[in-house]
C-alpha cells in the first residue's frame, strides 16, 4: 500500500498556551482505515485539522499525497482532504441542501454541470437523492449527518475524515451511518469515542493523548488491551468483552 | 416552535410566485421607494390599495401578514399619539388641557400609511420566493456580497439561535428561576444572553472552519436556476407603471 499522509514531530501550541499536540509522528496509507481514539482534549480535533490545513503546524512536517500542507497547495490539499465535522449544524451553512452539496466543488472552480452532477452523485451515495431542495434546518439529526457527508463527497476527496460521526445520532440512524461508511472505499480517518464504530469500520488504531501518540496498532489488539484503556481513560468496547 | 419564516407560502401558486425574483425585486423596491415618497395623503391612500392589491394577488394570507405587521402597528400607534400632540396646528378634539391638532394627525397618518404600505409590500416581493432564491436574485443585481452573506447565515442560523436560546432558559427555569420585575432577574436575563452569545461566538468559529475546509475563500459563489422571459418584464413595467401613477396624479392635483 502507498503512503498518503506523512506527518513527523508535529507540535502545535494554542494561543492560550496549550500544548495540544507534542512530536506526532503517523504514517496513512492509502485505502485504509484508521480510527483515532483518546480521552476528551487528547487532541484528536487538533490533529484532523492539521491534515487540510485549517491549523499550521506550529513544527514538524505534514505531508498529504506527496505535498506539504502550505498555503500555496492549500485548495488541493482541501480537494483530497475531506472533513466532517462532529455537529452537522455547522456542516451545513447554506439555505438549501443543494447549496451546501455544491459549495465545495464550486469553490474548487468546477464548471456548473460538473457541480450538477457531483451534487447529484454525492447525494446518491448517501441515499438522499431527493432532498436537494430542502432547507437544512428542516432535516432530521439523521438526515443532517447524512447530508454532511454528501457536503464532501461531492468534491470527490481521497481522504475522508470524520470527527465524532456517530455522537447523537439514534440506533437506527447510526446503524446506517456505518453501514454507509463501510460501502466507502476510499482512505478513512475516524476520530471517536464510539469504539464499537471504530472496530467495526477501522483497521488500524491511533491511541492519543495528551497530545502524543501513546499507541498505534491493530485495531483489535488496541482496543482489547484493558489495561492500555483503562490507563488512558476509556473502556474496552461492549463486542470485547468490556 | 414558531419559526419566523417569511418564505413560509412560497410554495403556493400566482402571479406573484412564478414571477422572476430579481425583476420582482427591482420593481416591488421601485414601487416601495415611489409610496415612501408620496406627500399628498389621498394619494398615498391609492399607494396603500396598491400594497393590499399585490399581498391579495399573491394569495399570502392577510392573518399572517397582520401577524408580522403588529410591530409595525406598535410603533404607529406611539406616533400618532406623540405627533397629534406636539405637532402645532389648528385644534382637531380638544380634551381640557390636551389638544389634538389637525395637522399633528394628518402628518402622523400619512407616515402611518408610508409605513404600513411599505411592510405589506414585503410580502409579495420576499414572501413568494423561497429566501434561498431571493439571495441569489440579489447575488445577480449586484447587491454588495457581504450583505447577502449577512442575510444568508442570519437566515440560516436564527432558528438554532431561537432554540439555542430556548434550551438555556428552559434549563434556567428547571432550576427554579422565574421571570420578575426585579434586578436579580435581570442579571441572570444578562448572564443567558451573555452565555447565548459566547455559544454562538463558538459556533462561528467552528462554521468558519467548515466552509474553509470546503475551499472558501471570501466570497460566495452559487448555482442558479433563475430564468427570464418577457411576462417577468410586463409584470415588471405593470408594477412600475404603478408606482409612478401617484405621483402622476399629485402632480396633477
């Protein structure tokens, strides 16, 4: 497998001062899965930002599909480098859904029928064909979810990153989140605490806190290590023997 | 919870609705600017029919106009109270010592019917387009980016503020607050606003971050689906006829 994401000794301090993240050193590869876990304020978010340029890092390299993440680079690192945020309201900006799905491939320069039909296909992936006239604030919790994904599908990215995509949601929508999830093939990043999530759809775990990578592994063996868990503030998940 | 959606009968069907929004605007704005110019009260009187005549074309019911026009009614009625006594003039009724003078209401009702006149023709020219069209019609007229941009994130964000804001008092009053005349509930009234406006504080920023992530870079840029054709432009020329017919005839006496 290729490499995708390259980051090495990535440090990033707060304006206020915290030390959000200290020497991160990862390596992603391409089509794969991998699920970041930690206690809250382990720097999970801090990190996911790094990788589209949303936050420069204050030292080390990031690298994403061979280029560092700069200013000059920093559309096409957005293109490839997709992220859904945790809280869909903030996803979804635009009046209509048909808006929000076209923001991302308008502002990347695409020409209108390329927007239409990306718009288009980017809602059929997540089963939403019919809600491109819809006003976001009328949709369900569920459906916001839904809807926020289709927001970076549409710019066709290599790199799909999810911030807590899960958290709210009811069983039944949840169930149909990750079964949407597994059906995509392209290279995944998960940040959670929703472990049976990440067992299900990763391969790889990224354990961190404090700011530094504290485990990286199998997903399995990761997440049935009580004591490596424990130690960090979570609890094994339920289909292991929690 | 009620949601102040003015866009709330766009779906309905007139000559109104399937009129194109940007000729729509620049006309139902002209005929706004012509009826808050009229100084002859009679005329306005026709401005005003012109106002009902639209808002009844559009088929938006008059019960939810008259819902949205209440505040506008509020401060009416405090201006022809201060105006009909303040302003110098002959005596209309006289009330021991309070005078109503003619030229006090006379002025006050024509300002009453410039106002009303203008809020009711809100209606057909925003309320029969849904608001995400109606931006992008000002988008095309050339309306400054930075206004549509404030227009659109108000629309977008008013309902999560009104619930943001429902779920603080709400926890408020779970915990035993109740609403008074007094000055612990102002500060406490302080506090929740102040809270409801660090929250949204943070939301803008966590929205900002979104729409950098999706390549945004200032300014906003969207698809349209709006079309011309030339009853857009004789219901255009029909309204602006309109407009001007008052001042035609206050000229004429």
């Amino acid at each position: 497998m290729s490499r995708i994401i390259k980051i090495r000794n990535l440090e990033y301090v707060y304006p206020d001062g915290t030390k959000a993240l200290k020497g991160i050193d990862l390596d992603v590869f391409k089509e794969e899965s991998v699920g970041l876990i930690g206690p809250n304020g382990a720097g999970k978010s801090t990190l996911l930002l790094h990788l589209n340029g949303i936050l420069k890092a204050g030292r080390g390299l990031v690298e994403v599909l061979g280029m560092k993440v700069k200013e000059r680079n920093i559309i096409k690192v957005r293109q490839r480098v997709a992220i859904v945020f945790q809280e869909p309201d903030d996803q979804l900006f635009m009046p209509t859904v048909f808006d929000d799905v076209a923001f991302g491939p308008i502002n990347l320069g695409y020409p209108e029928e390329k927007v239409r039909v990306s718009v288009k296909e980017a809602l059929k992936g997540v089963r939403m064909e019919s809600y491109e006239k819809r006003c976001s604030h009328h949709l369900s919790f569920g459906e916001k979810k839904r809807i926020s994904l289709a927001t970076v599908l549409s710019m066709q990215p290599e790199i799909l990153i999810l911030d807590e995509p899960t958290s709210n949601l009811d069983p039944r929508a949840r169930r149909h989140l990750i079964e949407l999830l597994r059906s995509f093939t392209l290279t995944k990043i998960v940040a959670g605490h929703d472990l049976e999530l990440i067992l299900g759809i990763c391969q790889r775990v990224v354990l961190l806190d404090e700011g530094r990578i504290v485990a990286n592994g199998d997903a399995r063996n990761v997440l049935s290590n009580k004591s490596l868990m424990e130690s960090h503030g979570l609890e094994l998940p339920l289909s292991l023997g929690a | 919870m009620h949601l102040p959606e003015i866009d709330k009968f766009a779906h309905l069907k007139s000559p109104l609705h399937s009129w194109d929004p940007r000729v729509k605007i620049i006309s139902i704005s002209v005929l706004i600017l012509s009826v808050v110019l009229l100084k002859d009260l009679r005329v306005t009187f026709l401005g005003l029919g012109l106002a009902i005549t639209l808002v009844f074309l559009s088929k938006i019911p008059f019960s939810f106009v008259f819902v949205h026009l209440r505040w506008v009614l509020f401060f009416i009625v405090a201006l022809f109270v201060i105006l009909s006594l303040t302003v110098p003039g002959s005596t209309l009724v006289g009330l021991s010592f309070l005078g109503v003078s003619r030229e006090g209401f006379e002025l006050s009702l024509l300002i009453s019917l410039r106002a009303i006149s203008a809020v009711l023709l809100i209606f057909p020219m925003l309320g029969t387009t849904r608001f995400d069209l109606s931006l992008k019609a000002l988008q095309k007229i050339k309306v400054p980016d930075k206004l549509i941009q404030l227009l659109m994130f108000t629309y977008r964000y008013i309902f999560l503020f009104l619930d943001e804001q429902k779920r603080i008092f709400t926890a408020a009053t779970s915990r035993g607050w109740v609403r008074k005349t007094n000055l612990s509930t102002l500060k406490t009234m302080g506090n929740l606003v102040g809270m409801l406006l660090v929250r949204s504080f943070d939301r803008t920023e966590r929205i900002r971050d979104a729409m950098l992530s999706r390549g945004y870079s200032g300014r906003l840029k969207t698809l349209d689906d709006l079309t011309l054709c030339w009853k857009d432009f004789l219901k255009g020329a029909l309204v602006v006829t309109g407009a001007l017919m008052p001042h035609l005839l206050g000229w004429m006496g």
